[in-house]
C-alpha cells in the first residue's frame, strides 16, 4: 500500500503508514464514529476520513495482485496442508462473510437492509490454512443472503466445474450433501 499512501509533504505531522493502515483497520473492524476512532490514535475526525478513503482506495487497486483464486495445483497442495494443520480432509479454504454498517444510500435504500434492519454491506472473504486471501466480495447489499452470495461467487462457479469428478485429487469435498469450501 505504500506507494498510495505516501505522502509527498513538507509538513512534519503526516501519518506513517503504519499508522494509516491501523487506523482504517479500526474502523474497519469496529465501524466507530470517526471522531472515536480519531480520538484513539490522536488525530482529527476529518484526517480519520481521508486516512480511510486513502487506504480503502488503495486496497481496491491492489486486490487483484493478492487475492486471487488458486490453480489446479495449488489447491491440491492447499488440501494436503489443511489436512496436517487441523486433520480437515479435503478442504481447500475458509470462508465467512460479515455486515459493514453503511449510510442510507440516495436510492433503494431497502436493498441495504440486513436481517437485523441495519443499513450494510455483506462481505464475504475466502482465505487459505495460511491466512492469504483467495477471495473478497464486498460488493453485496445487507439484503442478500449468504447462500446466494456464495453461490454468485468465483470460487463456486470454480468448484461447481469439478462436480462430477470423483477423483481423491479433486479440488472440493462433498459430505453429508453440503459443499464445503
């Protein structure tokens, strides 16, 4: 993220980057008022916003050059780690998804409403038995289920395409009629 965080400043009080990258990260996880997350670290509401478009941004360009979905190979190589991690046979990723609290949209406001009548987000993330991402889909309204976003995702449509291959190799599992990613 370094080079979409760097600040070209003569002044002596620009943030590290460090510093920008934990400060998004709090809100991220928290999703505090930014008056409460700039109180944390010392800064102002107004420099918390720009500091979260700034690293949200770049996020957003680098994603494609660190999550990214697996080859045929790796996937077998990611099943076999599982499996001596945490005795988990035929499991190529982790899978979860969340609610980011959002404002009011200007149009089909409804479209954003969770289960629990808050405006958000649904992200679901997809990650491997060392943590990297495979996957991240924040693009969902609160509405939308999480089955349908799984589904809607590019990992399904990779695991789908191996539905009729019973080879021990093959990249998904099926138990007790459920896929498990």
């Amino acid at each position: 993220l370094e080079p979409y965080l760097l600040h070209s400043t003569r002044r002596n009080y620009s943030l590290s980057i460090p510093l920008q990258v934990c400060i998004a990260l709090r809100y991220y996880a928290k999703g505090n008022y930014l008056q409460d997350v700039g109180d944390l670290h010392g800064v102002s509401e107004k420099t918390v916003g720009r500091t979260i478009h700034a690293v949200s941004k770049g996020i957003c360009k680098i994603n494609n050059k660190y999550i990214n979905w697996r080859t045929d190979d790796q996937m077998i190589l990611e099943k076999e780690r599982f499996h001596n991690y945490c005795s988990m046979p035929n499991t190529i990723g982790c899978i979860d998804g969340t609610q980011i609290p959002i404002k009011a949209p200007s149009q089909n406001e409804c479209i954003c409403e969770s289960q629990r009548l808050e405006l958000s987000l649904d992200c679901q993330v997809i990650c491997s038995s060392t943590l990297k991402l495979y996957d991240s889909s924040p693009m969902w309204p609160g509405s939308c289920h999480d089955a349908h976003i799984r589904r809607s995702s590019r990992p399904w449509e990779y695991i789908e395409n191996f539905t009729s291959n019973t080879d021990e190799t093959a990249p998904y599992c099926i138990q007790r009629g459920r896929r498990r990613l």
